[in-house]
C-alpha cells in the first residue's frame, strides 16, 4: 500500500495506471447497471476522465 | 585535376547539383512511402472524429442543410445521459455483451479441447463447425427467424420436444423475455466458432514436451488442465474476448434482421439505437454526441483490457 502511495506521489506509470483503469471500469458499470439513473448520469464523465488519465499517465516513467 | 582532394571538390560542387546528384536520402523515401497512408489515416479516421466531436457540440441536422447550426454547448450530452430509454439501450447491450461473450468463451473453448484431440473425421467436423462463421448476419437473421417460428419453426419444436409443453404457446422472437435470449442464442451460434478456431491455435502452441514432462512428474490430467493448458491458452482467450466485445458492442445487422429491436425496445442495442437517431430522426448533433459517448467507453474499456493482455503474455 505504501508503494502504491508512494508511487502516486513520485508520478509512476503504475500506481496511476491503475487509478485510470479503476475509474474506466467504474465508468462503465455505472453507465449499464440497472439500480439507479443518477449512476447512468455521472458516468460519461468518469469514463472520460479515467481514459484521458489513462492517456497521460501512459507517458509516465515506470 | 587527380591531386584535388576528393573533400575539396565535394564542398566546391553548388548544393542543388549534388543534392541531383546523391538523389532522395533514406527519410525522404521512408516518407514518400509512409504519407499515403498517414493521409489516408487522417481522411478517413481521425478528421472524421474530430468532426464528429465538433457536431456533439452542436444542433446540427444534416436533412436540413440549409439551417444555421448552433453551439448548443453540453446539452446533447445532457439529453442522452439523463433519458430513461437510452439507458435501458445501455442495459440491453450490457446482457448481450456478457452472455454472448460468456456462452460463446466457454463452448468454443470446449469444442476446440475436442477437435484438439486426434479422431477420426476431425478435419470434417472442424469444416462444420466453422460453417456458421461463413454466413453473412442477414442469412443468418433470416434463418433463424425461421427457426423460431412459434408454428413451424425447428427450435419451437426441439424445446416442445424435450420439456413437454406446446410448441405454439411460446414465441423466442415475439415475447419480451425471451427476445434477448433469441437474438444471444443466434449469435453464439453463429460466433463460438471463431472463439473456438482462436482457442484452437493457442491450445495447438503448447508444445507437446510440457505434458511429457508433467506427466513424468505423475501430474494428474485434471492438474494439467489447470497449471498448463489454461495459463498457456489464457492469451487466446482474451484476444477472443477483446475481439467479439467491440464486435458485439457495434451488433447491428443480425440483431436487425432477427426482431429490430423489438418487442418494445427490450433487444434495441445502442448500434441500432444510435443509427435511428442519425438516419431515421435526422438528429446529427444528438447522435454524434451518443457515439463519442459509446466511443470513449470503448476505447477506454479497450485500453485497459489490453494492458491486462499484455500483462498475462509477460508472464
């Protein structure tokens, strides 16, 4: 956990690639899931930000 | 003449005769070959993209050509994210994705176990099995429309056959319970095929002297299956995934010939869906806000899936 953290910090590839791809797949959960249209609502813009965060940190060191 | 140093009579000849005279360097030529195909790239993918995130902005309709379009800003994107009925198009799709990505993994990855295996007749039963994946999705629509007859129709009749009740009370492509399963039922049978020729080339790549040496280790089959055919297969498996998940996202075809989308909206994909609202509503802006939309989900989903692909084949 420290690693992770530490990573987010230091700017790491890794840590914030994950963080990208838990906000994707978050995205897109909340955008077929059945229980509730505010979910369905929000989740364009955590899709897009989990891919344009994807995108940039991409281009981080490892 | 012959004493002139070579050097001097290069920096003596004026640049544009030795420019003729060395011809095109390495680069030039690379990007005489490339710019084709990077202009090529631009005309019919990337502009077109750009073009469409500008139309999203905007209350464009192309039937109308002669109106003044108007920035409308975020509205279009407001619009579709707070409508019920598309996000029960989202739901609709969602089921379709995974069952017809669940059925189609898991009888493809078992019918290429089976041809993996040395019989008689397995190049003919591979040649059947493949059949499916020849025809085009309207044959296939139309066919199975025919099989689903609630009168006439074979799998009416195989289901009446096996569970007693009549094979007129129930309709696969007229009831709004089953018309979701009617249209995952064709497409599995349609695609497991090529899940299953992709499972086949993983499963024919293992070489043959890892069972030797598991079974000299006294490995049970079981134990082989576990730790060396799926770690080994695992790669294929999720190329086939990632393969018919875009595919499947985009389903339109089949789908269209089989209910269009009907009873109701229950079968209505966002393909088919979406191609409403630009070609039937004429309403550009709007649609072209629902495809960027639909694009970023896959194009994320893509990214991430083939990070975790990347990761498996390292190991």
């Amino acid at each position: 956990m420290n690693d992770f953290i530490n990573g987010l910090f230091r700017l790491r590839r890794g840590p914030w690639e994950m963080v990208a791809s838990v906000l994707i797949a978050l995205g897109v959960i909340m955008l077929m899931q059945p229980v509730a249209i505010t979910l369905y609502t929000y989740s364009f813009i955590i899709t897009l930000t989990g891919t344009v965060m994807f995108i940039v940190v991409s281009h981080f060191p490892e | 003449m012959n004493n002139i140093p070579i050097e001097k009579i290069a920096k003596a000849t004026p640049d544009s005769v030795a420019r003729h005279i060395r011809g095109l360097s390495d680069r030039s030529i690379a990007w005489i070959f490339v710019a084709p195909t990077i202009f090529l790239l631009l005309a019919i993918n990337i502009f077109p993209l750009i073009w469409t995130v500008w139309l999203s902005f905007t209350n464009s309709r192309v039937n109308r050509p002669n109106r003044a379009v108007e920035w409308v800003g975020l509205r279009n994107y407001e619009r579709i994210l707070t409508d019920s009925d598309i996000w029960h198009t989202m739901q609709a799709t969602a089921h379709f994705l995974i069952w017809t990505i669940v059925l189609q993994v898991l009888i493809g990855f078992m019918l290429a176990f089976l041809i993996n295996k040395k019989f008689r007749g397995n190049d003919l039963w591979t040649t059947i099995i493949v059949f499916p994946m020849m025809l085009s999705p309207a044959v296939v629509g139309n066919f199975w429309t025919f099989l689903y007859q609630p009168q006439i129709g074979l799998f009416n009749y195989v289901i009446a056959f096996f569970s007693g009740a009549d094979s007129a009370s129930f309709s696969m492509i007229g009831d709004v319970d089953l018309a979701p399963w009617a249209i995952i039922i064709a497409d599995t049978w349609m695609w497991t095929p090529f899940v299953m020729l992709i499972c086949l080339a993983g499963l024919r790549s293992i070489p043959n002297s890892i069972y030797e040496a598991a079974e000299c280790d006294r490995a049970s089959k079981w134990r082989q299956f576990w730790t060396i055919t799926i770690p080994m297969v695992l790669p294929f498996l999720m190329l086939a995934v990632l393969f018919r998940g875009i595919e499947n996202f985009k389903m339109f075809d089949l789908v269209v010939q089989l209910t269009g989308g009907g009873p109701g909206n229950t079968t209505t994909l966002t393909s088919i869906d979406l191609k409403r609202e630009a070609f039937e509503k004429w309403r550009t802006g709007y649609s072209s806000a629902y495809a960027v939309i639909l694009f970023v989900t896959v194009f994320g989903l893509a990214s991430i899936y083939v990070k975790a692909l990347n990761k498996v084949k390292e190991r």
